[in-house]
C-alpha cells in the first residue's frame, strides 16, 4: 500500500506540473514520465490486487488447518481419556482376579491342612488298631494322661496348626492385623517346617506392608523367597517386595525385583501385574537373570 501511494503521489505531481504549464510547452519528458507513472501505478493495484487475493487463498487456509488442528486435539483428548479408563478398568480386574487367585490358593491351602489332618487320623486309628490286634494298649494322646512308664504327657505349647492357621487367615481377612499377625507368628514359630508356614510368613510380610511398614515387610518377604523359595506364596511375595521397595523410594531396587519375578514366574499373574506396573513407571519390562533377585536388607 505504501508503494502505491508513493506512486499516486508522483502522479498527482505530473499532473500538477502538466496542468501548470503551457499546452505548446509540454515536452515529451514529462509525456513520458506520465505515461511510466500511470503504468506502474496500474502494476502496483494488480499487484497489490493479486496479494490481497492470495493473503485471503492463504487465509483461508489456516483457518482450515486450526479447525484441523483442534478436531485431531479433541479426538487425541478423547482416545486418551478412553484409553486412561480402559487401563484403569484393566488394572482393577487383574488386581481382582489377583485376589481371587489368592483365596483360591488359601482355600485350597485350608483344604490341604484339613486332608492332613484326616490323613493323620486314620493313621493314628490304624495304628491304634495295629496295636489291639497285638495286644497292646493304645497310648494316650490327651493332656495329662499316663504315658507308658508311669509318666505323664506334656501339655501341648499351642493350638493345633489347622486352627491355629485357619483363625489367623480368618482375623487376617476381616481385618484384625494385629491378633492375625500374632497367630501367624505362632503359626511359624511352631509348625516352622509345615506347607502352611511359607503362607504364614507371606501373611505377616503382608500384614507389614498393609500397615505401611515396608523396611520390615522387605525383610519378610525375603524369608519367604529364601526359606519357602518352593512354596504357593512365592510370586505373591517377590511382586509385593518390588512394590515395598518402590514405596521405599528405592527405584532401582524395585525395578530389578520385579524384573527378577518376570524372569522367574513368566506366566503368572504377578508376572502380569508387575509388568503393568514397570509400564506405569516408564521401564522397559528387561528379563534379568534369576541370580539378580535383589538381596535382604
């Protein structure tokens, strides 16, 4: 627009100076430069005509390319929001199968204590038959009776492993952590070499970790893993330790765990958790040897 004013201007001068001067005066000069100024001025309007034309093409455009541009940011929006409640809902079942499986697992684990028990039993009353047959008197089994000898037998130091067991996982499910903790404690200080007692120390690890004690859940933990490396609650509690870790603030550590469980437990379902849980935390699910498994603290 500057150009073409600057142009009129010139003009509007020529004309002025034509018009100041004599009709037989006027030299070709001045002809000229009137006929130079009205042809660039004619050239600067289509110029300036075909930028206006193009700024509006150009315009146009990028009003499109913001309509464009906020239609894809609500679609992105809304496939994120989708996607933030299909993980949320996807972590809710595993973590319900997850508890699920476990009382699946203490229930097949009461099952197992109650068949020991009938198996112990029946032998003790084929026993007791065995020694009718051969005469001999079955030896008394309750408190303070007459053993064999003129002596008295002992007084048994604690309940009976299935109820001492069974009432602990009872008090542990309705929430009584600590009368649960103290039965289970008995439970292993006790019956320390049955198949519940890897069980029992995973539940007072457990209880550590509900109560947000997560040194001392570490620690019990890991005796599951190394004094019941075989037992049910094996995964359970290397998946649970990795967690304590990262509550600890200990992300390198906790990593590796999980890594470790991922390594040793590939299908189960705290193999599946964990992974969940690295890709929250933005880690690559690596598979480290088994030999990595982080040690107590």
């Amino acid at each position: 627009m500057r150009v073409r004013n600057t142009l009129a201007g010139l003009a509007s001068v020529a004309l002025i100076i034509a018009a100041a001067t004599p009709t037989f005066g006027v030299s070709k000069e001045i002809i000229q430069l009137q006929t130079q100024v009205q042809t660039l001025s004619d050239q600067v309007a289509r110029l300036q005509q075909s930028i206006d034309e193009r700024m509006g093409v150009m315009r146009s455009l990028v009003e499109q390319s913001a309509d464009s541009v906020n239609q894809m940011s609500v679609t992105v929006k809304d496939l994120e929001q989708k996607s933030q409640a299909q993980s949320a809902d996807a972590n809710q079942r595993l973590e319900q199968v997850s508890g699920q499986v476990q009382s699946l697992h203490d229930t097949v684990d009461e099952l197992k204590s109650r068949l020991a028990k009938i198996s112990k039993q029946l032998d003790d009353m084929q026993q007791g038959g065995q020694n009718l047959a051969a005469g001999q008197p079955p030896m008394a089994a309750v408190p303070g009776a007459t053993a064999p000898g003129g002596g008295t037998t002992a007084a048994p130091s604690a309940p009976p492993p299935d109820a001492l067991y069974n009432n602990a996982l009872r008090d542990y499910n309705a929430g009584k952590y600590d009368l649960s903790s103290q039965e289970f404690g008995d439970y292993v200080k006790f019956y320390g070499t049955t198949d519940l007692a890897g069980n029992a120390q995973f539940y007072l690890a457990d209880i550590e970790y509900r109560q947000a004690n997560f040194e001392a859940a570490v620690r019990d933990y890991d005796k599951v893993l190394e004094q019941y490396p075989g037992g049910s609650k094996a995964a359970a509690a290397q998946l649970k330790k990795g967690y304590a870790l990262l509550e600890l603030g200990q992300r390198e550590a906790g990593v590796r765990e999980l890594n470790s469980l991922i390594a040793r437990y590939p299908r189960s379902i705290e193999a599946s958790q964990a992974r969940d849980r690295l890709r929250r935390l933005g880690v690559n699910t690596a598979v480290p040897s088994p030999s990595t498994r982080t040690k107590p603290h």
